[in-house]
C-alpha cells in the first residue's frame, strides 16, 4: 500500500544510556540495530520492543548495512567489522575482522549482498566477501578520508566520497579496471578554514537511488550553513538537486525510499530534524523537529517504517541516546 | 622560601647562576671556557589545546572517554592514547604531568598565563624569560625565536618579554622562511650598508644623552641580531637536510617547522618554540585529534631522537604543552571544548627525570585527584630545570619582580 511521505507516526522509542549514531534494520526486518558512544549494539525487536545489547565491538559503532538475506554488518573506530547473522532469534555473531588500522568511516554492500567494501580514515578503501570476510581487494588508497561509498546495483561501479580540504570529492570507479570513470567536486559542502588548515565540513554520507541514477551526499554548505544534501547524476555528474534545511548544521544521513522520495536527517548543536523530500522539488515535504540531533536514520525492507537515532543531552552535550521507529501513514 | 640574595640580574649574573656559581664577581673568562654546554629550551606548543583524554590522560571505555584504545608503553604499567603509538615507545624518555590545573578555558587568556607562568600582565613568557635569564656575553644571534605557519588565529603570539624589553622579545618565523627583511635589497651594496648602520648608531647616541638607556639598547640589539641572522641565512635553508630527513620529520608545516628549530639550537639559540596548529577540535574531535597527533607523534619522536643523537638533549629541555585540555564531555558535533581544570603537558631532556608519570585525574577524567599542578608550578620547574634559580627576582628599571610566581614552586617528582 503506498504511503504518504508528509504522515509519519512515532511507533517505539527507546532511550539509551550513550549517544547514538548509526541504525539498520535487519533483512527480515524483525530487528533495528544501532550504535553510538560506546562499544555495544543495540538490538530491538520491532514487534516486541524487546531491547537488548549484542557485545563485539571495541570502541564506538559508527556505521551498519544490510548485507543479503540474513546479514547486518557493523564497523567501528578502530576499524574493526562484525557480521551478525539476523536469521534467528536474535542477531548472532557469524565472524568479526580487522578490517582497518584505522576508523572505518564508511560501509556499502553490493545490491546482491555478496560483497561489501569499507573506507577508513586514512583513505584506504577495500573489497570484502559478505559470507565470510574475506578481502577479495585492495580496492584504492586516496589521500583523503573516505566518508561515504556505494556499491552500482550494476555490479560494475562503487563510488567514494572523501573528505579533502575544500574540494570534498565524490569518484565513480569501474571496479575491474580499477580507473576513475568520473570525478565530481563537490565545494559546497566544504567548511574548510585556513586558519585551522582543517576541513570542517565535507562530505558524511553517500548513498544512491534504488535504481543508482543518482547519487546523493550529505553534510552542511560551508562552515556554518544549513544541512545539506546534494543530488547528482550518476552518469554525468550534473547536479540534479540540492535539499537544503533550514537548520544550521550537518544532514548525517540521506536515504530514497522505493517509491522514489528521499528522507534525510540533520541536527544542530542542540536539536535535530527529519526531513521528507521529492528529489524534483527544493522544498521539503514534511519536516519533524526532534529534541536532539537526528545522527542516523534506516528505511525498514518493507517501506513502512523508518528508524532515526538521536543523541539527547542539555545543551551541546549530549549524554543519552535515543532510538525511535516511526510508521508512514497512507 | 624565596632567595634574598640577588639584587639583580645582569647577564653576567644570570650565566654565574646557571653555571652554578656564587655571584657575577665569581664569574672569570676561563669559568666560562671550562662550562658545561648552554642549556637551552625548546617549546612545541599545541595551540588551541590537545586532547588530553587522546593523548597522555585516556580513559577508555568511561562515559567521556571517547572511541579510541589505550596502549601499552616503554613504562611499565603506562598507558597513553593509540593515536601516539611511536610516543608510547619512549615514554621511559619523558615526564608526563596529568594534574594540571590552569582553570583557564579560554585561548588568550591560557597562551599567555601558561607562558608567563602567572595570570597577572606585563610579565615575560617563558621564551622571553629564558633568553633573558640564559643569556652569555657574545650573544648575536636572538635569544628567542617562534616557528610557525602563517595565517594563525590571533592568540597564538599572545605575550612576549613584557618588562624585559624589546631586545628579548620572540623572534617570529613564519612559514620557515627568515625574518622579513633579513636579505639585503638589491642595490645596497655592504657600504651604504655600513654608512647607513653608522648613521643610525650615531643617531642612537645622541638620542642616548637624554633618553634612558633601556629601549635604546633594545633597539640596537634587534639590529644587531638582524645583522647577525644575515649572516647565518644558511640556518633556514632546509634544502641542506637530506630528503630522507625531511620525510622523516614529516612534510607538514610542525614537520618542517621541528627540524628547522633543531638547527636553530644547534646554532646556539637559547630558545625556540615551535607552534603547532590547530588542535581547537570543537567539532569532529576525533578525526581532527586524529591527523594531529599522526603529524605530532612522528614528528617529536624524530626530534627527540635526533637530539639525542647529537647530545643536544642534555643540555636541552623539551617542553610539550599547550594553552589549556579539552572537556571531557563531548559535544554534539563531535568536539571537546575548552578545560582547564585537569588536563596534561609534557617534558623530556635537560633537568627533567625520565620515566615519570605526575599526578592523576579522576575516573571520567574531570578534575585533578592528586598532585595537582598549576601553571606557576610548572614554570618553576621548566627554570629550574634549566639550572635558573626561579625563586630570583628582576630587578629592572628600579623594579623588583620575581622571575617565577612566589606563591608557586618547581614540581620536584619530575626534576632529575
């Protein structure tokens, strides 16, 4: 049944005791699992509410993906990646690597779910073997973090995003020959300063339409402009769109939902949003204020339903989590 | 208890003290020729403010402590942010203070009363104090020079000599490149050069007969000492160093900035600071303490080593501070804020004893729990550990002010 992107109902809210930034459901869609300041993961079951904390991890979880069937892949700042089988009562641990030396700031799995690929913050970007971890490929090495990949559904391409000084930088690569097919600069969402000599800003999430027509990356416009997302042509590298909030801060995260609308999340020092957009529109279709930064959100598999993480606090200092589902009405 | 004895520093006093002897009066040309080398000082000064919780103070897997490990050291039982694993394999060469308390959450305010040693205005920072207090008869060359890049926030020169005068301010390097001003303009040749240095002696002079003495002659040092870096440019010219070396210090600005200062000391200035941009990570702390501290961890094991390795580092003290820490509370945009209240620095080299970890914060890292420092304290201990007597007074202008703050005192725990 199709939804309206402008109605959406608060189902579940669970608090927790750190920060959260980063959720997915799982395949089946019977669990939401997020992660934040601290090591552990959080699971909960979507019918019941049931809550509960899968250990694995050494340091904060900053990025999750659906991966296959029965598969949710999770990497955290040490640069380490867990798969957690999904398929039974509760996620399981199927098997955990090194991935990096480094924090992993960036996750994708392939449309198909056999493969997945990961980006660290000292710019490195591997291919791996969704079932069992395997690296199949040292992928590149920019000079750049990477912030943000995306495997082609056409199995041919993955794109990067990387985090460089005043020219975050969006690469579409032909992933057999290893070339750059296309580059496009992507300066406004660049918050660099020389005073610092530090890029402020960049580029903190990538991700395509269903189709991969589009790519979509998220941050802020300058050093202190409003959340932004940015659409992009994936063949030509034409903006196709810019989604900018009214809020002054970072859009985290930017996900397409099947019926072809985009929902993204964005937060400021002391509060958060969510937005609802039509990718051929400059206006938002419905925005929803939270109490604090909306750092993540997670379309379920079933398009019904959607997850966004928060980080609560007083003021700039956030000290609990929050993780909510919410429902699209018709 | 504070020293009643010294009426004054001279130059020649300040050396008789550093050599160790009673008074200027017993002071004789072959002391001098029979000294152990000059201590000199060497300051790499995180501006904005480091991490203390990534650097020397973690404390992982508490509320505040932020998603990165601690790791082993060359200390038993010592542990320090992973971001610094080639720093953790010569803890056993430093002395860490994790007690500092400068209650200072501001950059204007924190560059300069941790330099000055003291809150209270007017006084020389630590570089000023120490060309001051260092300084030998013959000296040409400045007594204090400041590498850093350009375009800094303005904080970051905050403070110089203060009562001490012009001659003794810092000498500002940016971006490598000598003063400006240092190469002589073409078409002036070196005798107009000489005419025109004689005009502005004789000029100096005449102005001398009715003017007091003390700006004059700080004037007349800074030529001097332009003069004398005409004649060393080779100092600045990092070409001479191998590319093998330059990679090793790094290519980044500190990188390059921290060789060039171990030239500067090895051609005999008593002092030079090295700042560091910029570790003010209100937002992103980790990524930001991330890059830092890879430039920084390279970059200072390289110089230790390399002063060591040319015996530079008994006679030299390593000062590694900044303004202020970093809140232990983490913001929403990722960033640690500006703390004062328990935050670290520190030290390797001349008069500091190796292997020393001081003073402890409590579990989430917000407050000083033993062994508190301040920042009068600590300028205590970089004097003394320099051989300066820092309960001696100035006495300047028909002022008495004391070089190092009365109510504080040298931390003992980490002097060798």
């Amino acid at each position: 049944m199709p939804v309206s992107p402008a109605k959406s109902k608060l189902l579940i809210e669970h608090k927790h005791d750190v920060p959260l930034m980063s959720c997915v459901f799982s395949p089946n869609g019977r669990h939401l699992l997020a992660g934040g300041r601290d090591s552990g993961v959080v699971c909960i079951e979507v019918a019941s509410g049931k809550k509960t904390l899968l250990a694995g991890h050494e340091s904060w979880v900053g990025e999750m993906a659906r991966a296959g069937d029965d598969l949710v892949l999770t990497s955290d700042y040490t640069g380490c990646v867990i798969a957690w089988d999904c398929s039974g009562e509760l996620p399981a641990l199927r098997w955990k690597l090194p991935a990096h030396p480094s924090t992993v700031r960036a996750l994708a799995v392939s449309a198909d779910g056999r493969t997945f690929a990961t980006g660290d913050r000292d710019g490195n970007v591997r291919l791996w073997q969704s079932g069992d971890g395997k690296m199949m490929r040292e992928f590149i090495k920019n000079e750049h973090p990477i912030y943000g990949l995306a495997l082609h559904p056409d199995g041919k391409r993955i794109i990067t995003a990387d985090r460089r000084p005043q020219k975050p930088t969006i690469q579409v690569w032909d992933i057999s020959s290893g070339k750059e097919l296309l580059k496009i600069e992507v300066p406004e969402l660049s918050g660099y300063r020389r005073v610092e000599d530090i890029e402020w800003g960049g580029i903190r999430s990538l991700t395509l339409s269903p189709d991969g027509s589009l790519i979509l990356v998220s941050g802020r416009a300058g050093y202190d402009g409003p959340a932004t997302t940015l659409i992009y042509e994936t063949t030509s590298g034409k903006l196709h769109r810019k989604l900018s909030s009214t809020l002054k801060g970072f859009c985290y995260s930017a996900r397409c939902h099947r019926d072809g609308w985009v929902m993204t999340a964005s937060g400021e020092l002391a509060k958060g949003e969510f937005r609802a957009w039509k990718t051929d529109q400059d206006q938002s279709l419905a925005d929803t204020a939270t109490a604090g930064p909306c750092t993540a959100l997670d379309i379920h598999p079933d398009s019904s339903r959607f997850a966004i993480t928060q980080a609560i606090g007083k003021g700039s200092y956030p000290e609990t989590g929050v993780l909510a589902i919410y429902e699209w009405q018709a | 208890m504070r020293h009643s004895t010294i009426a004054s520093i001279t130059r020649r006093e300040a050396i008789a003290r550093t050599l160790g002897l009673a008074g200027a009066a017993a002071m004789a040309p072959s002391a001098l020729a029979t000294s152990p080398h000059r201590k000199q000082l060497l300051v790499l000064f995180l501006s904005g403010g480091a991490s203390q919780l990534e650097t020397w103070d973690p404390k992982p897997g508490t509320k505040f402590g932020g998603p990165f490990r601690a790791i082993n050291t060359s200390l038993d039982g010592v542990r320090i942010g992973e971001l610094l694993p080639r720093t953790a394999k010569i803890m056993h060469r430093l002395a860490v203070v994790r007690s500092v308390n400068s209650n200072l959450p501001d950059h204007e305010k924190g560059h300069y009363a941790i330099q000055a040693g003291r809150l209270a205005p007017g006084y020389p920072v630590l570089g000023s104090a120490v060309a001051k207090l260092l300084e030998q008869p013959g000296d040409i060359l400045p007594g204090y020079i400041t590498l850093r890049r350009d375009g800094p926030k303005a904080y970051t020169d905050t403070g110089d000599a203060g009562f001490l005068g012009a001659k003794y301010e810092g000498v500002r390097v940016i971006n490598g490149l000598p003063p400006d001003n240092l190469i002589v303009p073409a078409g002036i040749n070196a005798a107009a050069l000489q005419t025109r240095d004689a005009a502005r002696r004789a000029a100096d002079e005449r102005f001398l007969r009715t003017h007091a003495r003390s700006p004059i002659n700080g004037y007349g040092t800074t030529f001097d000492q332009a003069s004398a870096l005409m004649q060393r440019r080779e100092i600045f010219d990092l070409k001479a160093e191998s590319p093998k070396d330059v990679e090793r210090y790094g290519r980044h600005d500190f990188g390059q900035n921290c060789m060039l200062a171990r030239r500067l000391l090895e051609a005999g200035v008593p002092c030079v600071r090295v700042v560091h941009f910029d570790w003010d990570a209100h937002q992103d702390n980790f990524y930001w303490h991330q890059m830092r501290c890879a430039e920084f961890d390279r970059t200072f094991v390289t110089l230790l080593d390399d002063l060591e390795q040319r015996g530079m580092l008994e006679h030299t003290l390593v000062v590694v501070t900044g303004e202020m820490g970093r809140t232990p509370q983490i913001n929403n945009f990722g960033g640690r804020d500006h703390w004062g209240r328990a935050w670290s620095m520190a030290m390797a080299g001349c008069g500091i004893k190796q292997g020393v970890v001081h003073g402890m914060t409590n579990d989430l890292g917000t407050e000083v729990k033993e062994d508190e420092v301040g920042i009068g304290d600590l300028f205590h201990t970089y004097l003394t550990a320099l051989g300066i007597d820092s309960s001696a007074d100035y006495h300047l202008n028909g002022q008495t002010n004391p070089v190092a703050d009365p109510a504080a005192g040298p931390i003992k725990a980490v002097l060798a």
